[in-house]
C-alpha cells in the first residue's frame, strides 16, 4: 500500500501544470492557459486576433490582473470559424472570433451540444455588407448576377460569404441550389479554382476578393453592399469560461479595445503589421482595415448588427445548417460594457463609421493623403504615376472602398465616379443620361 501510494504521489508530480481555461495547483502557484481561436488572414478580426496577438496587449492585460495566477496564452490560427467552433464545443478553444453566419453556427452547435458559447463583442463590420464580395476571372464572359445562372460559383457553405450568394442570388430570381453548382470550398482552395479555371466564381469575405483583384487574378462580379444588409465579425466565448473567469474574458476584451484604438491611431502601421503577420500584402489589409476601409472596427454589440443576425438564421435554416437559434440569449454584452466603461460604451454605440473618401498611399509614406473627390485622386495620380504605392476609391453608390485602377469607371459630364462591380456602374448610366462606362486609362487622362 505505501509503495502503492509513493507511486500516485509521483504519478500527480508528473500531471500537467496547465489546462484550457484552467488551473493546477504546483507548490502553491497556479497556471492557466487561455486558448483563443482566431483567423490570421480574414483581416477583420485582427482586433482579436492577428494585430492584438502582435502588440501583446492582451499578456498584458493578464500580467496586470495581479491575481497570484500565471496565465499563458495559446494562439490557436484557422482558415475558417468552423473548426474554432467545434474546438469550442469540444471545451479546447475558450474565446474565438469569426464571421456573423459563423457564429449563428456557433450559437447552435453550443446550445446542442451543452458546451453553450455567447456573442461578447464585435470586430470589424460593414453596416451596407460590403464585406462579402462575388468575383470572376479578369476576361471572364460573366459580367451580371443573372449570367451566374448555371455557373460553378465556389464559396465556403455556412459563411457569410455564403450568405451573400444566397441573398444576391435570390434577389437576381435564380435558385440559390438549383439555379447554380455550389461548390463548398475553403478560400485558399476556391482562389485556386477559380484561377485554374474550374470554378467561374467565387463568393467570399475578407481578403479574398481583394487580394485576388490586387493580383489582377479576379475582378468584382457584385460587391455585397448591393444588399445593404449589414455584415460583422465578432468574438465568442465559451458561457462555462466566461462565468468562472469573467475577469480574464475581461482582460481580453480590454486588450481588444486597445488593438482598436491602435488600429484607428496607426492604420497604415497596423496595416504594415498585419501583413508581416499574415504574409498578405499590405495594400489589400489597408483596403479593408485603412482609415477609409471597408470594415469599420469598434468592439461594441450594435442594435443594428444584432438585427442583422436574426435575420441570417433564416438563411442558414434554409441550407439546414442550424435550427432555430435564440439570437437574444446568445449576445451577451456585459463584458465588454464593463471592459470599457457604461459610459464610454455608449460613446461606441452612438459613434458612426467615418465617411468614404478616395486615399493615395504615397511610395515609403507611412500615412495616406486624402482626398476630395474621386476626380481629384485621378488627378494627383496623373501626376504622380510612379510615387504612389496604392490609391483606394469609394463606390459611388455603396461607399465601398475599392483600388482605383481596378474599379468601374463612369464619366458623367465632367466627374468621373468610380464602382466596384460593373452592373452598379450600369444601373448608374442607365439613370443618367450623358453618362458612359471609361477604361481607367480614359479616366486618367481625362482628370489631368
């Protein structure tokens, strides 16, 4: 029996000092490893993922709490939100951030599964939906939604991306299932098909779109605002976490709010960070996360993205990917409410996202030059064809931020307005008469 016992009190010395979310008891200390599941390339989460995981703040945070407990951090990377959710589920991953359709999936399979996960903050939104954008190959013979009838469109089933397809699809009267060959892809592996030339396009979120178009592999088909439904990513957390570590759920929300204001001080820095961190280009995270971008960031749960939620549970019933989810009783906002502050979180809800505008990022710059107009960019580009790095433009009509040389351009009388896709441009000329559809050359020219 003593050697018995001798060998279990070895056996207990052996036994990790860590565990997700947890504690071990070692000579009196104890150390928790909080696991956060995060998507280092979709670009809108990097306020709780990629950009705060490079300025430390949220080990910062957990240094600060003073609370006799050494905390690690495991920074967990996926492509997607659904391997974070079943990791989640699994009691393996305790705070992860991912799409809005995604966390309705997210919501569900906790709820099923008895391992329920909550809504604590959000990261990146866009309150038109111009996160989501369908593009095609450059010479492509597809132009319109109604050309896609019939075509293989890739896209990954049960994202928002997916969601953008559906609705955009359903607005152009063809079958989202029937009317078109869905093929259920991971990004990288969709970007891949459509370049090889098996897919004819492809519907996805950040950064996809962008980066392909900025490789001159793809050109916008339909930019997603068109539905001017709005589109978010958030942070979740596991419910059982949250309860029995609210301070550090805190502390991460906290760090969140710095990566924010950072991100909003220093947006061509963070852009710069983001890209070393994720090897994507730094013009294509500035695209979406600049000072102009197509994502606004504010961690505060907006009465407008909420709404939006219960509305995508429809979409997703329809696919049978989820039942009925309880979208109330999922969003849980006192944790970031108390992360920031009563007052200073309705500072967040009542601030609104800053206004389009055209930006030239000068060669070796470490800030944009904003401008006027569309046309006043054409013009200090004419002027300064091989000392600007990458000039963005807002759709004329949604205000999504896109590369000036690879948008639409119209010339109406003496403007020239810029469009992601070219049947906004269309719908433009058709309601104005005078106006016509340019080459970007043209429109150069015709601003100097």
């Amino acid at each position: 029996m003593k050697r018995t016992a001798v060998a279990l009190s070895a056996l207990v010395l052996l036994l990790p000092l860590s565990a997700c979310g947890g504690d071990a008891e070692a000579g009196g200390d104890s150390t928790v490893t909080v696991t956060v599941g995060y998507q280092s390339r979709t670009i809108n989460t990097v306020t709780a993922g990629t950009l705060l995981r490079s300025l430390g703040a949220f080990e910062k945070q957990l240094n600060a709490l003073h609370d006799g407990v050494r905390y690690e951090v495991d920074w967990q990377d996926y492509a997607t939100g659904a391997p974070i959710t079943a990791q989640m589920t699994a009691g393996k991953i305790d705070i992860g951030s991912m799409g809005d359709f995604p966390l309705l999936i997210n919501a569900a399979r906790g709820k099923q599964l008895n391992s329920p996960t909550r809504l604590v903050s959000v990261t990146g939104y866009n309150l038109r939906g111009g996160l989501n954008t369908i593009v095609t190959a450059p010479g492509s013979r597809l132009d319109s939604l109604t050309d896609l009838k019939g075509a293989k469109i890739s896209t990954s089933v049960g994202s928002a991306a997916d969601g953008t397809l559906v609705r955009a699809l359903q607005r152009a009267g063809i079958d989202p299932e029937d009317g078109i060959e869905k093929l259920n892809q991971q990004p990288s592996v969709g970007a891949s098909a459509l370049t090889a030339g098996s897919a004819d396009a492809l519907s996805q979120f950040v950064a996809w779109p962008g980066l392909l178009a900025f490789q001159g592999k793809a050109r916008a088909l339909y930019d997603g605002a068109r539905l001017n439904l709005p589109t978010f990513h958030g942070v979740t957390a596991r419910e059982e976490f949250a309860t029995r570590r609210p301070a550090v759920l805190e502390a991460f929300l906290k760090a969140q709010a710095e990566a924010t204001d950072y991100l909003h001080r220093h947006p061509v820095a963070a852009a710069e960070k983001v890209a070393k961190a994720t090897g994507l280009p730094a013009e294509v995270v500035y695209l979406y996360n600049g000072a102009h971008g197509i994502a606004t960031f504010d961690p505060a749960v907006r009465p407008e993205l909420v709404a939006a939620l219960k509305k995508d549970v429809a979409i997703l019933k329809s696919a049978k990917l989820t039942g009925d989810v309880d979208v109330d009783s999922f969003v849980d906002d006192r944790y970031v409410k108390k992360a920031l502050g009563t007052t200073a979180y309705s500072r967040h809800l009542a601030t609104k996202p800053a206004p389009a505008a055209s930006e030239a990022w000068p060669e070796g710059a470490s800030k944009t030059v904003t401008f006027d107009s569309p046309s006043d960019l054409l013009r200090h580009l004419a002027e300064h064809r091989d000392g600007v790095r990458a000039a963005y433009v807002p759709d004329t009509t949604t205000g999504t931020q896109w590369f000036a040389d690879k948008a639409v351009w119209v010339a109406d009388g003496r403007e020239l307005l810029p469009f992601v896709a070219p049947d906004t441009a269309r719908a433009y000329v058709a309601a104005h008469r005078g106006a016509r559809v340019v080459p970007y050359a043209d429109a150069l020219e015709r601003a100097s």
